[in-house]
C-alpha cells in the first residue's frame, strides 16, 4: 500500500464533512490538522482524487501527493497519531 498526503479546501462544513468521511473509509488513515490527511491505499493519486472530488463542491481544493521519503512535524493529534505518522510517513 502506499501512504498519500490529501489536502483539501472547501467551501462549506458539508462538504468537508462528506471529504472526512470518505477519508475514514479508507480505513489506514491519520488526521494531520483539519483539512491534511494522511491515508494508506492501493489506489492512485489520481483515483483517491477522483473520488474525492464526486464528494466535494465545485470551488473545493483538493490536493493529493504520494508521501516521500522524509518528514518532521511538531504538536501532532497525540501520541497514537503521532506514532502513526512516524510508521507511514
């Protein structure tokens, strides 16, 4: 499975609500703050993309990007997101 970084922008609650949903099914996934998600899949990009851009509002952002090799962060959602993060990432 590979680990992508979804960012999103919307306009409105529902629909940020509908995105957050839809991120939960994947099933392995970690909430980085609000709208940065990460999620394990076999999916691509472009389907994890797809998929949320049926969800969203037509003004939405949505940005999908495989994770890579490196990352540092600071104040994650606690220690089991943390320790999830450090596996994934």
């Amino acid at each position: 499975m590979k680990c992508y970084i979804v960012i999103f922008e919307t306009v409105s609650e529902e629909s940020r609500k509908r995105i957050k949903d839809s991120l939960v099914s994947y099933k392995i996934y970690c909430p980085i703050n609000k709208s940065c998600w990460a999620i394990k899949t076999n999916e691509t990009a472009v389907q994890v993309r797809d998929k949320l851009m049926g969800l969203s509002d037509k003004s939405d952002r949505i940005f999908v990007i495989r994770s890579g090799t490196e990352a540092a962060w600071v104040n994650s959602f606690g220690d089991k997101h943390d320790k999830w993060l450090k596996d994934n990432l």
